[in-house]
C-alpha cells in the first residue's frame, strides 16, 4: 500500500497527489482535523485514521481581514473565518505569523498584513498592532 501525498504548499493552498484540491467544503473538514504530532509536522486525525501531511511553511494563510473596534475577523484561505486570538505577532524575515491552533501555524498574506499598517503604533514597549482595547505586540524574530 501506497501513502498519498497531501501537501500545503506556501501559500495556503491543498494538495493532493499533486492535483490543487478546489472542493473548499473539502479543504474545510481536512484542516479542522489537522493536528501537530510530537515531531512537529502535521497530520490528518478522523475516525481513528491518521494520514500526514507535508506543510512546506504553515497550514493556514490569512488571505483577508475584517477589521472592527471589537476586534479582527480572519478570512482564511480554506473560506472558514475566525476570530484572531489573543497574543503576539512574530515578524519572521518580514512575514508576520500569529498563533491560532498549533503554535505560530498561521502567517497573514501581503494584503492582510498592508490591511493593518494604519493600527501599528510605536509604543514604550515596541512596536504593537492596537484596534479599538485590544493590543498584539509585535515580536521581531531574530533567529536564523
């Protein structure tokens, strides 16, 4: 028996046995059973079957955001839309990451990232993304 590759590639997008997977309903039920193994990839977990999957940067892409006083809805690139958590924002080489199921696993596309370059203020304590009380530092990754 054969294993059959899934695979996020960078930018968010499903595949399988190198074919994009379009079916978003589809994409929805596999990402909502994607969990962390002890080694740090990922993998598939439904009705007691397992099935890895290859993630070439982080499963999840912020692909739009809605922007309120009481907080920020994200579009994500698989079409769920959730809140965005509390906690920081990691700058890695310019590309900012949050953490929303499994450590820092999410990272804001370009265009959701320019969406929030009005509410990024310099504070005493760094620079921070502040809309409306709520406040999400944002953290500067130096390593390599």
């Amino acid at each position: 028996m054969t294993v059959q590759e899934m695979r996020v590639d960078r930018d968010g997008t499903w595949y399988w046995e190198g074919q994009e997977m379009t079916r978003m309903d589809i994409v929805q039920i596999f990402a909502g059973h994607l969990v962390r193994d002890a080694n740090g990839g990922y993998r598939i977990v439904m009705n007691d079957q397992s099935h890895p999957v290859m993630v070439e940067d982080v499963p999840f892409v912020v692909q739009e955001l809605d922007i309120q006083e009481s907080g920020i809805g994200l579009l994500l690139k698989d079409g769920r839309r959730v809140p965005m958590p509390a906690g920081s924002v990691v700058l890695k080489e310019d590309v900012p990451y949050l953490s929303l199921f499994h450590g820092f696993d999410t990272k804001l596309s370009r265009h959701a990232w320019w969406q929030l370059h009005d509410y990024i203020k310099e504070t005493e304590k760094g620079y921070e993304l502040v809309i409306g009380t709520n406040i999400w530092p944002l953290i500067m990754d130096q390593t390599p």
